[in-house]
C-alpha cells in the first residue's frame, strides 16, 4: 500500500473561525536578526523575489503573494489553492536563478529557503552582494535556525528541527509586511494541525521499534541514495510520531548504502516524489521500481509488506509542508497493518 500527500486544504483560515487576539501593527524602522545578521526596515517590503518554494509558499499564504515579482527554486507544483495566483507570477527559474535575474526585478527584499542559494557561499550570490546594492535578504530560519550550513552540502544539523522554527519565520515576516494578523492566524492553523496528527499517532498505540528510513533521492539509481539523518524535518516527524530513525547521522541528507539500510530493514520507507528532474531517483516511480525489483531492497521488511508512503518531496525539506508530511505518515500509520 502506498500514501499520497493529496487535498491539502487551503492554509488561510478565516480570523471570524480563529479569533485570535488581536494583532498590532509593525513600527518601523523595524530591525530583525536573521541568521546572524540584522536587517533594517524603513517600511512593507512592496516588491519581493523569492529564491526557495518555501519562501514563496509562506508568502502566498499570508495574502502578500501581490508583492511577489518572481520566483525560483521549486520541487513541486505550488499549493493548489495558490495556483492561479502563481501562474500570474514571472518563474525565474525552475531551479537556481542568476543573481542578475533576481537583481532585475528590483526588489525589496529577497527571501530565500536555503543558504546555500543566498549565503555565506551562496551559489546565486552572498547576502553581502545583494546588501550592497540595498536590497535586504531575508533566509527562512529552518534553513539555519540548529543548524550548520558551514559544513558543506545541505548542511548538519546541531539540534532538532522544530516547527517552532517554521513558526518563527511566518511571524517574522508578517511582521515585516505589516501583516501580523495574518501570521497570528496561519500559526494558529498549523498548530492545530500539527497537534491532531502527532494526537493521532498517540492513539495507535504502535509496536514497539517501529522504524523508518526517509529516501530523498539519488544522484543514480546505482549509488547509494540520500536519506534523512536523524535531525531534519523527518526526523522531527518520526520523533514526534513515536518512530525510530535507522540513520544515525545528523547530516541533513546523508549517502547511505542499501546493504545498510536492508541490515537495518526499517518497518516503514518513505520516498519523496517531486517534479524537480536533476537526478534519476527523483522519479517517484523509479524509486518504486528499485525497491520491488533491486535484490537487496526487496527482501526488505517494508516492502515486502507493502509499508511504503509516498510523500511531497517539500514536506521532506524544513518547511511549513512538514506538518502536512507529519500528517501523511500518521495517516498511513492508522492504515498499516503491523501483526502481518
């Protein structure tokens, strides 16, 4: 059997269901200490380019998706209540934007996923090169937030994942476009929903030493694939979900042999599915393909019982689609039969 990450419903919830408190407004000049740096604000950002699906999602869903001028980096279609508002906006690039292209949209302010697009090392530019020309950056802090982005790759984390991080760069940035209301409302939404699946899961009452692996991709079908260490947002799942990671890294995606992982034959294999084409197993259906017909992965536990959820390859990332990922395997969780 497996799990589809299908009918997300929309993520702005009406004020009149939530009543949350009431919002103030933002007072500018407004400084904000991001990722090690501080940006200054002397009014609502008018025009925005984003560099990282996330950036661009967390915006549509505070209602700013009018200031978006452009957007890059994407792994799968955008939410679907967001689709004709996206259509309407210029895609720079499917994947990593130029610098000069960004640059041409005169933004103010360019909101990033990762730093390792818009950083220290950044493969589009440095955050200083933006900056001298004034044009603040602003990097969603599950990108750095317990987080080492020094070490190469996609980074180590030092710490957990925690949606609190998710939570910190939606108020942050509601704060910044004078939108806190909004913010006040998307956080209450996804905190609900973040309480009913690991609720969920609570109810099952698991077996003991259920395990899982979290398969990314892979650079070939015939190399080892990348599969989430144990502090990412898939780790966050399945420790909030009562689930044993069997990767023992704290790398972000980390290489591992299948030899290893069949050794370790996780009771539950999660694979990313993606319309992002850089490598062959980003191929939901090739990875399918692998696990039924390779002769080390299929002897394992998980596919041989058919224990395998197919996730939005974005929900795998430190975003706000982790709580819908959280939501996929709690899910398939109620669904899986263990006593086979």
């Amino acid at each position: 059997m497996k799990f589809r990450l299908i009918g997300i419903t929309a993520l702005t919830v009406s004020t009149a269901v939530l009543s949350p408190a009431q919002a103030q407004s933002t007072n500018y000049p407004l400084t904000v200490t991001n990722c090690g740096q501080e940006i200054t604000f002397d009014a609502a950002p008018e025009t925005t380019v984003t560099v990282g699906q996330s950036a661009t999602e967390t915006l549509y869903s505070l209602g700013l998706g009018g200031t978006v001028a452009g957007t890059s980096v994407w792994f799968n279609p955008v939410l679907p209540e967001f689709k004709e508002l996206n259509d309407g906006i210029e895609r720079l690039a499917d994947n990593d934007p130029s610098f000069e292209s960004v640059v041409n949209k005169r933004p103010d302010l360019v909101a990033v996923q990762y730093e390792w697009h818009v950083g220290p090392e950044g493969i589009v530019a440095t955050r200083e090169q933006f900056h001298e020309l004034g044009i603040p950056t602003y990097v969603m802090p599950a990108d750095c937030d317990t987080k080492d982005n020094t070490t190469g790759g996609d980074g180590t984390r030092v710490a957990m994942f925690s949606t609190d991080s998710v939570y910190k760069g939606i108020g942050e940035l509601a704060k910044i476009y004078d939108s806190q209301e909004s913010g006040k409302t998307l956080i209450t939404a996804l905190k609900s929903r973040e309480a009913d699946a690991i609720e969920l899961a609570r109810s099952l009452k698991l077996p003991e030493d259920v395990s899982a692996v979290f398969w990314f991709s892979s650079a070939d079908m015939d190399i080892d694939p990348y599969v989430a260490g144990r502090k990412g947002a898939p780790g966050y799942m399945m420790e909030k979900l009562g689930i044993r990671n069997v990767i023992e890294s704290d790398e972000e995606w980390p290489t591992v042999g299948w030899e290893t992982i069949a050794k370790a034959d996780p009771t539950v294999i999660v694979i990313a599915e993606m319309d992002r084409r850089r490598f062959p197993a980003d191929d939901v259906e090739k990875k399918l393909e692998f696990l039924r017909n390779d002769p080390v992965a299929k002897e394992m536990t998980a596919v041989r019982e058919g224990r395998i959820i197919v996730m939005d390859a974005h929900a795998m990332s430190a975003t706000m689609r982790s709580i819908f990922g959280l939501e996929t395997v709690a899910n398939a969780l109620a669904e899986f039969d263990f006593n086979q």
